[in-house]
C-alpha cells in the first residue's frame, strides 16, 4: 500500500522529471524538509512497488506504472483543493 508521503515523493518526482530535470534523494530531502535515509528508504519502498527506478547516486527514473500512479494522484490532489 502506498502512503500519502510515499505518493507526495512519486508527484515530486514526476513533476521535476516532466520538466526534463534531474532528481536525486537530497532534492526530496531538502523539499520535504526529511532525513536523506528516510527518502531512501521511501525511495526503495517505491522502486519495489515498480513505481521507480532508483539508480542510488544516479538518480530516480520513473517508470510507466509510476507516471500513471502519479497522475492520478495529482488528480486526486486537485479535486480535494
């Protein structure tokens, strides 16, 4: 089951990758104002749910499954604003 904070991470990520950016674990971090090991752990939570591929200091790529997960949260997000 994927928790708020863990589908706040995934519209980061899509979001920031949208926009042809890089990502890295210290981005979420430093945006969520959270530990880098707690990101990391949210991170391998995410890559074993097939939501990401986290390449450590290589960054987060996003998989299919991801970017559709992710677009329905921020439609979620939307609709309770």
């Amino acid at each position: 089951m994927i928790t708020s904070s863990l589908e706040d991470y995934l519209e980061f990520i899509h979001n920031k990758i949208s926009q042809d950016k890089e990502i890295k674990a210290i981005d979420i971090a430093n945006k969520f104002n959270v530990s880098r090991p707690s990101v990391s752990e949210a991170l391998i939570r995410l890559a074993d749910m097939d939501l990401i591929i986290y390449e450590g200091r290589r960054g987060i790529k996003i998989t299919p499954k991801g970017i559709k997960y992710a677009k329905k949260t921020v439609k979620k997000h939307k609709i309770l604003t």
